[in-house]
C-alpha cells in the first residue's frame, strides 16, 4: 500500500511540474511573440527607408552597365577651344569618356587605351600627319574637324547648302574648309556654293574627316547626329519635349500659375517650374521670400500636384546691383568672370535655396543657372548639389557670350552631370514668335533624337503658350516627367530622391537644415528630429529588453528541467529507501 501512494505521489509531482513547464512556456512564448511583433512594426519604416536608400543606389551603380569607352580631343590652337567643348559637350550623350588636350602635350602613352580621337585644326596635313604617326601603332578611331587651309591657294567657302541622309538643309553664312577625303572614304555629307559640290563629311575604316570648325549652328545639327555613326551608337529615332514655365518667384501671380497648371494638366503634359524662392531689389532694399507669400506656394504645390516638377533658378537670380529674375547669380556679367571665392559663394547659395524650397514642402528635382552662364568650376560645385541641370551649357571661362544648346540629351563630362538642355528659346509676346519656335524644330528633326524645349514665362499671354503646346502636340512628342526618372538632390544636410515616382526628402542634419533655410518652423522629412532619435533609441531598447528575456527564458528552461530532474530523483531515492 505504501509502494502505491509513493508511486501516486510520484505521477502527481510529474504532472503538476508538467503542467507547470507547459503553462509556463505558453505565457513566455506568447510574451515574446508579442514583443516581435511590435518590435517588426516599428522597424517596418526603418527598412523601407533602408530600402528604398538601397534601391537608389543600386539603381545609380547599375545605370550604365556598359563599360564606356575612352575619347581624346585635341586641339591646336587656344581658338579652338570653344569647339573642343562643344564636342566634348557632345560626347556626353553617348557611352563615351572623353577629355580635352591641346595637341603639344599628346603622346604615345596619352592615347594608350583611347578608342576615338577628335583632332580640331585648320592647318590640315601638317598636323594630322604627327598626330596619324602617334596613333598609328593603337586601333583608334580618328576624326579631323576642321579641313586644310594651312595648303597654299587652299581657302574656305560659303556654302548655302548641305545634303546629310539624302536631304538638302539650306545654310546661312556658313564658311567649310577644303578637304580631301582618302580614296578608300565615303563621303557622306556634301556642301554647296550653288555651282560647286564639295565633301563636308567623309569616313573611312579609322579615319573620318569634316571640313569645320563652326559647329554651333545647322551645319553643327548634321555634325551631332553624325557622330551616332561615328561612334556606332545608332539610337533610336524619336524626340522628346518639355515646357519650363520660367522665374517663378515670390512676385508671381499665383491664379495665372494656376491657370497654367490647370491648361497643362488638362492636356496631360508634364511640366517644370523654374523657381527662385528669393526675391532681391537692391534699389529698394526690398526683400521677399516665397515664405511671405503663402499663396504663391500653394500654387506651385498646386502646379506641382497637377503635373510639375521644381527646377532651382537660383536662390536669388540676381547679382550686384540687379533686380530678381533680371540679374545674373553665378557669373559676374559686369567685368564677364567667375564670381569671387565661388565655391563658398556656390555653395551657400545652393544650400540656402534647396533648404527654404524644401522648408516648404517644396522639391526641386534639377537646377537651372540663371541665364545659363556658370564657369566650369562652377558646374563642378553644382553637381555636387543636383545630379541633373536643365539648361544650355556656357562653354568658356574667359566670356559668358558663347554658349551650347546641345540637341540632346548629356552628361557634362568632367562630372557626370546630367544635362536636359533647351533648345528653341523663350515664348516672346510677339504674335508670330511661337510659329518661329515650331520652325526651328524642323532644324532640329536632322538629330534623331533631339529635344524640342521652350520656356514660358507667366507675364505673357496664356494664349502664346497654348499656342506653343498646340504645335508641340503635333509633333507627337513624349513630354519628359521628371519625376518618373532618376534624379536627386543632396546637401550634408538634407537629400531629396526619387523612388518609383515617390519624392523622397530627408532630413539629416536638422540644425543645418534650419540655419540654412533660416527658419524651423517646417521639418519636411518624414519625422522630426526628436521623434527620430526617440524611435532610434525606443526600438533598440525594446530588442535588448527582448534580447534579455529570451536569454532569461533559455535560463529558466534549462534551470526548471534540471530542477524537475532533481526532484524526480529525490522521490525515486526516497521510494528505494522506503
């Protein structure tokens, strides 16, 4: 009988001490589900954020997965140097690496590794025999630009024509070179004086030849369109278009912004606004910031929900003495030089103007130099700032006058800048300007894939613009959204990215956010600095809390199964004593 209530009493241990673990390990695992679940609830915008970074990213390293190839332009003559950039400018929107060089400095080892070389002179076989010889032990294809006046009794001609892919372009004060394609060559493009043919573009295997110098006008369309076979980038033939409604400042009419945003997005046209958040009169002292004037920011949010993206024209479009939207910013047009100390002048200008757009909720997704005129070194400070500029391009430090409307898309070189550049000019308040516009575009059809781009600006009849938007239209052209493709800003303290057509901005460095946009009364990221750091540290508080009990968890466990292995012992021994 003793042996049977010892047993008893056994069973009853074992199972009170297994209901026990069982309740027990419900009650902890039901604990810790709980807490991973809103561990994983607050960690679910972190990784989106983290995400979406990762995806950028990924997206910039991958955007050219081709190796680019290597170009050399060189040039004999400090006059050629404008025309070295415009084929550098040029080079840009195919998968080409190009760098300039005046001809003294080449050597063997200069064009080790370069596939395409540019050789701008007008003296013809004097120079192109030294560079050929240099060349000659690589597999290098060559183009001269610029033909043989250097042979006595050689001189240019005025043509008044040029045929390319078997169409005739008139041509206007227009002066070519003399060349003399080798016997091997094709002469593809051909120029006229109205009694004489002559060749004005020829190519061989490695050598290719055009006979001038002069490529900023017609005869430059043929040239950029050529250099598709040059480069054996075919392209496909198409073009694509954008309106930029221009100077948008705190002085902008808001209902005449709206109006335009309504007629565009009514013909379901994508759109930029080239905005200046800061308005400057030095003659009246007066100062206007587009945070003093709530309703020209409600409609630019306006434009902005019915189709526009924000292009920064600057932060103030004015320099010296000059009035906002009339002055020059980053070019200093009274004695035509860089700015003094630009970089710290470019930089804060650029911090100010992205950190009070932003102040408002306001994205610019691209940068516009007022009146197109930078230096060089200023593009390079840009770039650092914006990875696209809609502009034409200023193609020397040593004079604002000369500039470079490239046809189509590029990529400024030195930096990897992408450029969206304009190309028909500005909406005029005379009646029979726009007809002008839409006639240039038919020049600009010789580039299979050019742009046609105007800007508008808002004092001018909305008549004019519809009558430009009417002609675009016709041409079935693909309007550019900047916001469906890949374009960022960054400061060190602030970015703006786009994700699947998403603005992203963010916030980094609250307190220079604030001092550069002279304000803290908006915070345009996602969450404040407060509630970030809060969250930062609340979530990985509440995973070490967790981590600590799933350890304490182990521990007991292992704790209550050596206790339970204990005892059964001590009733096993004390059943055999008995």
């Amino acid at each position: 009988m003793a042996q049977m209530q010892t047993n008893c009493t056994i069973r009853r241990n074992k199972d009170y001490f297994s209901m026990l673990s069982k309740r027990k390990r419900t009650s902890y695992l039901l604990l810790i589900s709980l807490l991973t679940a809103f561990i994983l609830t607050s960690l679910a915008p972190v990784s989106i954020a983290y995400a979406a970074d990762q995806a950028q990213q990924n997206a910039a390293k991958n955007a050219n997965p081709v190796p680019k190839k290597q170009g050399l332009i060189v040039y004999n003559d400090v006059k050629h140097q404008a025309t070295a950039r415009v084929i550098w400018n040029l080079t840009g929107h195919f998968n080409i690496d190009a760098r300039i060089m005046s001809q003294d400095q080449v050597t063997a080892e200069a064009l080790e590794g370069i596939n395409y070389l540019f050789a701008i002179s007008e003296r013809g076989e004097a120079d192109f025999a030294k560079l050929r010889a240099l060349a000659e032990p690589f597999s290098i294809r060559m183009m001269w630009v610029g033909g043989d006046t250097g042979t006595i009794g050689m001189q240019k001609m005025n043509i008044i024509d040029a045929t390319y892919m078997g169409q005739k372009h008139p041509m206007r004060n227009h002066m070519i070179a003399p060349i003399s394609p080798p016997s091997t060559s094709e002469v593809q493009i051909t120029a006229s004086n109205g009694n004489d043919v002559y060749p004005l573009g020829y190519s061989d295997d490695r050598e290719w030849g055009f006979a001038s110098t002069q490529l900023l006008d017609k005869i430059g369309l043929i040239f950029a369109d050529w250099l598709h076979l040059f480069f054996g980038e075919p392209h496909i033939q198409g073009h694509e278009a954008f309106i930029r409604i221009e100077d948008v400042s705190p002085t902008t009419d808001p209902d005449k912004l709206k109006a335009i945003a309504d007629l565009l997005s009514e013909r379901d046209i994508p759109f930029m606004i080239a905005t200046i958040p800061l308005y400057v009169n030095p003659d009246t002292g007066k100062k206007m910031s587009l945070r003093d004037q709530p309703k020209v920011v409600e409609a630019l949010q306006y434009a902005v929900a019915h189709g526009a993206s924000i292009v920064m024209h600057g932060y103030t479009h004015q320099y010296y003495q000059s009035e906002t939207g009339e002055g020059f910013e980053f070019w200093d047009a009274e004695n035509d030089q860089p700015v003094p100390n630009e970089e710290l002048y470019t930089e804060e200008k650029l911090e100010r103007g992205i950190a009070l757009l932003m102040d408002l909720g306001l994205y610019p997704l691209a940068f516009e130099p007022p009146h197109y005129t930078m230096s060089q070194r200023g593009y390079q400070i840009a770039n650092r700032y914006f990875s696209t500029m809609v502009a034409s391009v200023q193609l020397t430090d040593s004079t604002y006058a000369i500039s470079q409307a490239i046809p189509y898309r590029s990529r400024y070189q030195s930096d990897g800048m992408n450029i969206i550049p304009e190309t028909l000019g500005y909406v005029e308040e005379d009646p029979g300007h726009v007809p002008l516009m839409l006639t240039r575009m038919n020049d600009l059809k010789i580039v299979r894939d050019s742009l046609f781009s105007a800007f508008y600006h808002t004092t001018i009849s909305i008549d004019l613009l519809r009558e430009l938007v009417d002609g675009l239209q016709k041409q079935h052209v693909s309007f550019i959204d900047l916001k469906k493709e890949s374009h960022s800003v960054r400061t060190d303290f602030a970015s703006i990215q786009l994700n699947d057509g998403q603005i992203i901005p963010k916030i980094t460095n609250q307190d220079k956010f604030e001092i550069a946009s002279e304000s803290g009364t908006h915070k345009p990221s996602s969450q404040p600095k407060w509630l970030t750091n809060f969250s930062f540290f609340f979530t990985w508080g509440i995973a070490i809390v967790v981590g600590i009990f799933i350890l304490l968890f182990i521990l007991f466990m292992i704790l209550l199964k050596k206790r339970k292995k204990y005892r059964l012992f001590q009733e096993e021994d004390s059943s055999n004593d008995r």
